[in-house]
C-alpha cells in the first residue's frame, strides 16, 4: 500500500492558502490534517470551525480533523464532517469512545481512534468494528516541533499485528508527530499507512514545499 500525506494546515502559511492548496491538489495530496485544542484536552489553541468550512469552499480534498477537545461527543456536528473525510477521537478524552466514533460515522465521515504515545492499544479492544484508522501520537500532543517519543515505532509495529490478528487489516495506521524524512522510512517499515507532515518535512524550510513533498513519497 502506498503511503498517504496529510500535511498539517497548522504550520501552513496563512497568506499563502491558496497557492499552497493549488499546490497541494496538484501534487495529490490525500488529506489536510486540522489540529483542533481547546485548551483544556491539551494546553493549546489551534484551528476552529471557521477553518474547516472556509478550507472546504477552497478546495476538494479531503479534511482529516483531529479533536483534542474534552466531551468530543458532543462537539462533533460543529465541524460539518464529509463523507471522506477523516474525524480523529481521543480514547483519553471522552468516557463515551463508542458513542464519538458512532457520531462521527452517522455524519458520513470515517472515524478513527486517537492514542497517546502511552496508552495501551487494549483501549481499542471494544471500538474495532466502529473505527475506520488508528492515530497513533509519536509526540505527546499538544505543540509542534518535539523529539520523536522513541517507543512509539515499537507501537506501530504493535498496532499493525494487533489488526491483523483480529481480522482489522484494512483499518488504517495514521502517526502524528515528527515525521521527519528520517522517521517517516522508520514509520513506514513498522507499518504506518498515513504521515501527518509539518514543519520536519512538508513545511521544511530548507527546500520548497513541493520539492519536500516528492521527498516525503520517495520515503514511503
């Protein structure tokens, strides 16, 4: 399976957006990964609901939206998620992981289950038949520009075998955080499917977005 980008529209540059988005369709990029904090979940405010709706009247592809909010259940219907797109849960945000993803299904949208660097994949034992992708956080969440959690390409590799096993080989693995050129080839030799890309890569100042962009698909 070919690897999949969802550059992260946080780190783009906001008096670019639509140059960077005709670029971004051009190149065949899959999905625009929306950081979304309250605050609270993690302490960090990001991007909104207005983002959302303004990024779908701009372009075509795909959101892949990441809630690291408190009560996501609740919340969900804010965003307007499209059939395609990507709603990423928290398992340690909401007491209620069921009914998120559940909510996020019923919009049309795929859902998929968000794991921090430290939480077990046993807390995706009660949600297979209800997600769509496993996020797996290689940084604690929260602010851009960390250290790979080293631990965590252990737990990809991990996460591959535990769907397989269970009979979830077509449930995809998303990884979110540092996913530099070197990392990536690592993500990908453990068994990641989607590369969540910013300032490591993607949005690497030392060549244009493009010329990073055919970089980060050579490694995967």
């Amino acid at each position: 399976m070919n690897g999949k980008i969802a550059p992260s529209m946080m780190c783009a540059d906001i008096g670019k957006l639509t140059e960077t988005l005709e670029l971004f369709e051009k190149t065949g990029i899959e999905y625009l990964h929306i950081d979304v904090m309250d605050g609270v979940f993690v302490k960090n405010f990001t991007l909104g609901t207005d983002y959302c709706k303004n990024l779908r009247k701009m372009t075509k592809i795909p959101l892949d939206i990441h809630l690291m909010i408190t009560e996501p259940e609740w919340k969900i219907g804010w965003f307007d998620p499209q059939p395609g797109d990507y709603v990423s849960i928290h398992a340690e945000s909401t007491n209620h992981l069921q009914r998120a993803l559940a909510a996020v299904k019923s919009c049309g949208a795929k859902a998929m289950a968000a794991l921090n660097p430290a939480t077990p994949l046993s807390a995706l034992d009660y949600v297979l038949d209800d997600i769509d992708g496993v996020l797996l956080m290689t940084v604690n969440p929260g602010f851009a520009g960390q250290k790979l959690v080293p631990q965590t390409l252990t737990k990809i590799t991990d996460c591959r075998n535990y769907l397989n096993e269970r009979g979830y080989s077509h449930v995809e693995i998303e990884v979110d955080g540092n996913v530099s050129f070197e990392n990536a080839k690592k993500m990908c030799a453990a068994g990641a499917d989607i590369y969540i890309c910013g300032t490591s890569s993607v949005f690497c100042k030392d060549a244009s977005i493009e010329e990073n962009i055919k970089t980060m698909r050579a490694c995967i």
